[in-house]
C-alpha cells in the first residue's frame, strides 16, 4: 500500500493557475498508475486525469482537455496537476489516486484505485 498526500489547493480567482502536488510514500512509486479526480459538493467523485506508470501516457476528462496536465516525478515520488485558465466549475476537492499495477495502462474508473489521499480543496471564484 503507498499513502498520498495532496497539496497545493486554494481559493483562486477565475483564468487563473494552480499546481496541485501529490507525495506518495511507502510503496515503489514506479509500480503505480496515478489519477486525480475531484468532487464538488452533493456529486459524485469524477475521473479528471490519468497518468501511466512511467508517465509516458495520459489520459483526461473532456472538461479539463487542454487546461490541464498531469505529470510525475518517479524520482520524488510525486504526482502533479497543472490547472490553468480555472473555471468556478473546477470548484471541488481534489483527490490524487493510485493503482499498483505491472502494465503500462492508464486507469479512468474510480473503482479501480485502491490508493487515495485525504484530498485538497480547489475553489476558484468567478
């Protein structure tokens, strides 16, 4: 099992940009998939991107396509969410999430992460 820990949220204001950081521990960092997600009050957690072990491969919702990019360190153990030019729709906490896996997938099903962290909040005012 590897533990996560998010930082990076905030309250910004519309267009603007914000990195969202996610340190894992305990675990070979190289041997996961990473996603973050996010959920916004009285909905359900949403699949926002997707990253493969080595980071070679991405994956994304169509709301953020273009506006954000996710990104790792295997050598810092760490995940990233670039986020630019917000919307006071990307209002959410945001979850980074993490599969062990031995293949080269990305992952877009919640349920298919078994690792997640306690979540950073996001608020971008319009």
């Amino acid at each position: 099992q590897v533990h996560l820990v998010e930082s990076g949220g905030g309250l910004v204001r519309a267009g603007d940009s914000l990195r969202l950081s996610c340190a894992a521990s305990g675990g070979t960092f190289s041997s996961y998939a990473m996603g973050w997600f996010r959920q916004a009050p009285g909905k359900e957690r949403d699949f926002v991107a997707g990253l493969n072990r080595w980071g070679g491969t991405t994956t994304y919702a169509d709301s953020v396509k273009g506006r954000f990019t996710i990104s790792r360190d295997n050598a810092k153990n760490t995940v990233y969410l670039q986020m630019s030019s917000l919307k006071a729709e990307d209002t959410a906490v945001y979850y980074c999430a993490a599969r062990e896996t031995s293949t080269t997938t990305t992952f877009r099903s919640n349920a298919l992460y078994d690792n997640w962290g306690q979540g950073t909040q996001v608020t971008v005012s319009s």
